[in-house]
C-alpha cells in the first residue's frame, strides 16, 4: 500500500525596504539599458543592443540570404571557413556586417587568411578566400529550390 507523500514545509521570508529599493534600482537600469540600446544602440552593445540580427521581416515572396566563406587551401582543398570565436576568431555576424565594405575592397579578407595562420598554423593555409551568398527564395512564405552565388573572392597575398 502506498503511503502517502510527507507534507513539507517551506519557510518564506518578505524582502526589506532596502531588498526592494535594490531590486527596484536594477530592474529599472536594465530596461533603460535595454531602452537605450534597442533605440538608440548598436550591435556590439549587446546584450542590450537592438540585436537586429534576429528581428528582421521577410516578405512572403522574397528571399533569405544566408552567407558563408570558403577557402582555397595550400592543400588542394575546398573548404569551410569556421567563422567562430574557436575557428578563426571572426563570427559570421562580423563578415555579414562588413559585407559592403568587403565588396568594395576584397582584400579585407586578408584578416581570416592571417586569423587562420596564427591560429591553426598547423593546419593548411588559406590561399583564394571566397564570400558566398545562398539564396532561398519564397513563395507565398514556401521555400523553393536555393541556389548559391560567389559575392567576392580574393586570392591570399
């Protein structure tokens, strides 16, 4: 036969004048942190930047871009480009953000090829960088065939 669970006792304490003012205080600097950032901010404030990255709206009939960068490498490879704090020590956000700027002078990606020598020395080196685009475009909200595009490629100097 089962016994019954044992009743358990909890005790609860009401927080001071003082508790509350504190908890008060944070609160209210966190959301005008948070106020500011998302008005008034940029993206490397985050956590309390406007983190538009996740909050962008796609028309049901048009496209989401996804970028990548591959790589040439001194052994014959076509490979990934690990944007990430351990891959090369550049997040993808990062390229994203410096696109344009990298279309326009493609030799910016001399960064990721010098990342990937101080970092991975043992590892095959980068010699042509490329700056990829897969586009997925929508219908009525529907996903359709992607395809990719090379946006620029650079060839390690």
């Amino acid at each position: 036969m089962a016994r019954a669970p044992a009743q358990v006792t909890v005790a609860t304490q009401t927080l001071s004048k003082r508790g509350r003012a504190l908890r008060l205080v944070v609160t209210a600097a966190a959301a005008a942190a948070i106020g500011y950032g998302t008005v008034g901010g940029a993206e490397k404030m985050f956590p309390a930047g406007p983190m538009t990255q996740y909050a962008f709206y796609v028309a049901p009939n048009g496209q989401v871009d996804s970028i990548q960068v591959f790589a040439d490498t001194t052994a014959g490879t076509y490979v990934p480009v690990h944007l990430s704090p351990s891959g090369i020590g550049v997040k993808r956000a990062d390229i994203e953000i410096q696109l344009p700027a990298i279309e326009r002078d493609p030799s910016l990606l001399r960064t990721l090829a010098v990342a990937q020598h101080r970092l991975h020395p043992d590892q095959p080196q980068y010699v042509r960088l490329y700056v990829v685009d897969t586009v997925i475009p929508l219908h009525d909200r529907v996903p359709r065939p992607s395809y990719t595009k090379v946006l620029v490629s650079w060839t390690v100097t």
